[in-house]
C-alpha cells in the first residue's frame, strides 16, 4: 500500500521542492511507494475543501509530511500545527524549515521597521498603510518550524540535497532510521590547513588561490587564506557520498547553508573563535550576527538593542 | 517580630586558570593564606589557549556572573603559543558579550605566574568587586 505524503511550504523560495525533482531517476521508483495527498506546489488539492466550504484549514492525514520554509505568519503557525497532527512522521524540509533560513534575517529588526521600511519608507511603493485585509498577520519574528511543532527528520541545506532528500524519504518508507552527520565542514573538506592564515581577512571579489581544474587537496584552506568560510560552525553532509563540500568544489568559501553543526551550537562564537585562533582579526567583520548566522536566524539573531 | 535579612547580591564568578602558571599561583596565594573572596570558583585548564570562547560565553548564559580568563605571562605559555591564542580569542570574546547583552566588564583575561599568588588573590578581589557592582547576570531570571 503506497504511503501518503503531504507536503506544505511556507516562507520559501520554492528551492527545495525543484531539489526533490533533482533526485531524478530514482524519483520514479519513489513515486510508485507514495501516494501525494497534498502538495500546493504540485496539486490542485485546497485547504478550505475543494469549492470553498469549509471554515478551517485541513490538511488530510498522511503517513510523511513534509515542510518547507520558516514560520513568518500566523496561517503558517496554523499549517504547521495541522501538519503536526495530521502527518504521522514530520519532516522539516530545507535550512528555512529546520533553522529559519535566509528570512529569518528578517529578525534583526522587529515586525513594525520592517512594516515601516517596505510600506511606508520603500520610495516606489505607494503609502496605504500596512495591508491587513485578507492577510494573515505577521509572527513577531521568523520560527522554524521545530520551534513551533515537534519534527521527527530535519534535512538542512539551502537547498537541501537530492540525495539527502531521497535518502530519507527512502529510509522512512523502508524503516530504517536517518541521522544527520554530527561532524563540520572542515571534517570533508580535502584543502591544506596549517592554522595558520596567510593574510588578512578578504572579501570574496577576490579569486582564492587555487590551479583551475587541479585537484582540491592541493588547494590551501580558503580560511587562511583569509575568506570568511562557515565551514568550522557548519554541518557537513552537503557533499553527500562523494564527501566534498560543494562549495569547496567550486573553489569558494563554505556558505553555511547547513546550519549549525548540532542543535544547540552558536556558531557565531564558534566561527569567531575558528578566526582569532588563527590570527585573523573579527573586528574587521561589519556584520557578525548575520554572516555567521545567515541561515540559521530563527532563535538566534534578535534585533540590535537600540544605542 | 521577624528580623528580615537582606540577601546581598554575591556574584558566581568562575576562573579558567591553566595548568602551569595561574592554577599554581592560585596554589601558591592559597598556601600562603591570601585573602580573597570565596565567590571564585577556580577550573583547572591544561593552556589558557584550550579554553573556547564557547565555554566562556556558555558560563555567562548558565549562571556564572563573571569568568576570568588567567594564563602564563607571553613568552612564558608552557605550549609556547597558547597563551598568544587566547588573547585573540579573548579580543574575539570581549567584541561578542553585548550581542548576548552581557556587560563587557564581565569577562577579564590577566597573566598570572605561577610565583604570582598575592597577585592572583589581588585580581580576584578586585574583579569580583567589579561584577559585584555590575550586579546579577542578565540571564538570571
């Protein structure tokens, strides 16, 4: 009997569905064990009934759910606690789900300056006043989803990988358990380390050191040579099976996509710590809340008291 | 009649001394019966250089109301450099606490030798006097 899936996306960008399209073949013999109950993207299947009749949102039950995004809006609290009830195994799908993701950078300011800033302060948009018809009301910051319901898979990444997703989606139908990788980046990544940097913090407008096409060990560590990689506060596992992270692959500094290394890690200090220990100097960075914590916001950044 | 005795605010503060120089000049006050304040709680680390900024920021937010940092004099750290390293990370350290809203006063990073016991106890004093004037830690609900 083919097991039910729902699947519902809040603040998202849409990423890690076109990743679950990206597991590819494999997708085929994964689609005949799953029978997709709902999936917005996807499916013309309605949360107040098919004409419009009834008076609160459903979701039908499934035996996997699936969500995407961080919580931004009280709908998105709603849906999420209807998933909770209604998916006997919840997976929070993407870096927004598992850690807030990108907009949870939305939580260095409060609700009413963002309000402010796009609809009465952006130039290029007329001043009506903050819409409120219609539109469910804004949390007063982005939550993962974890914060707010209880999720038994987390697969982080921005976006997450097609093999993690068909990994676990695989593993759950055969009932198996999935674990994350409790390593750091650093831990798959092949490059030179001698603790030591070789210059001075640098922006990346400037290439990395490195012979094109030759082969990654032979690179030096892109933090000493003075890029700012998350690769030390950063969960591994976006390498999948053939281990390198893919950053790295492409010559350039670890993103932090991943999110922390475990659940309560602060990478801020940890990448501050990785930073001084090797003799480049944080108080260079403008923006260390953010850049340390770009997606990993939701019960880490707040706003900046006000001086 | 009841007698109402005020409890006066008494700081937790915690001493991340190393090994070979400040744990010893800590040994050494303690021998020599140097006064200092019983508010010091004194952990042994083999290098100041082995501390994390994690576990200084993590004492601050658990229930500690101040944390010194005490390593070897520079040119003196038993693993040559370590001590050098803690001072980064203690820059590091010092740039961080009002993004937790912890007061920069609250964390301290001193050399101590291991002949320096009058000194220890001097240092503690005086930085507990500090946090005492500083008050509770605002994690302490």
């Amino acid at each position: 009997m083919a097991a039910r899936l729902a699947e519902e996306w809040f603040a998202i960008c849409g990423g890690c569905e076109v990743t679950i399209l990206d597991i590819g073949e494999p997708l085929l013999d994964l689609l005949e064990k799953v029978q997709i109950v709902h999936m917005p993207v996807l499916m013309d299947h309605k949360l107040f009934g098919q004409t419009g009749e009834k008076t609160e949102m459903e979701i039908p039950e499934a035996e996997v759910g699936l969500i995407s995004g961080g919580i931004r809006s009280d709908e998105h609290k709603k849906l999420a606690q209807e998933m909770r009830r209604k998916c006997k195994t919840l997976i929070a799908l993407g870096s927004c789900a598992c850690y807030g993701g990108i907009p949870a950078l939305a939580n260095l300011y409060s609700t009413e300056e963002l309000l402010t800033k796009v609809y009465r302060e952006s130039i290029t948009t007329d001043k009506n006043g903050f819409p409120h018809e219609e539109v469910p009301a804004l949390t007063d910051r982005v939550y993962s989803v974890s914060e707010v319901v209880k999720v038994d898979v987390s697969l982080p990444g921005c976006p997450t990988t097609p093999e993690m997703v068909g990994g676990a989606l695989t593993a759950l139908l055969e009932g198996r358990p999935f674990t994350l990788s409790t390593k750091s980046v650093c831990d798959e990544c092949p490059t030179i380390r001698e603790k030591k940097a070789t210059s001075t913090l640098r922006r990346r407008l400037e290439p990395a050191e490195f012979v094109p096409g030759a082969p990654l060990n032979q690179m030096r560590c892109l933090m000493e040579q003075g890029f700012l990689c998350n690769g030390p506060a950063t969960r591994s596992g976006c390498g999948g099976s053939e281990g390198t992270p893919r950053c790295i692959r492409a010559y350039m500094p670890c993103e932090g996509c991943f999110g922390p290394v475990s659940e309560k890690a602060n990478p801020m200090v940890d990448m501050m710590g990785a930073l001084s220990t090797i003799g480049l100097d944080p108080k260079q960075i403008p923006d260390r809340a953010a850049t340390f914590n770009r997606f990993s916001g939701a019960g880490r950044l707040r706003p900046a008291p006000k001086r | 009649m009841g007698l109402a005795v005020e409890q006066e605010f008494e700081p937790v503060i915690v001493a991340l001394a190393c090994n070979w120089c400040s744990y010893a000049g800590a040994d050494l006050a303690g021998i020599s019966r140097c006064q200092y304040p019983a508010n010091v709680r004194i952990i042994r680390v083999m290098c100041s250089g082995m501390v994390h900024p994690n576990l200084v920021i993590e004492a601050l937010t658990k229930g500690a109301d101040g944390v010194v940092m005490c390593g070897c004099h520079p040119g003196d750290c038993h693993y040559q450099e370590g001590n050098l390293k803690a001072e980064k990370r203690a820059e590091a350290i010092t740039l961080m606490l009002p993004d937790f809203g912890l007061e920069e006063e609250r964390f301290k990073l001193a050399w101590v030798s291991a002949s320096e016991g009058p000194q220890f106890a001097k240092l503690m004093t005086e930085f507990t006097a500090q946090v005492k004037r500083l008050g509770p830690s605002p994690y302490k609900s």
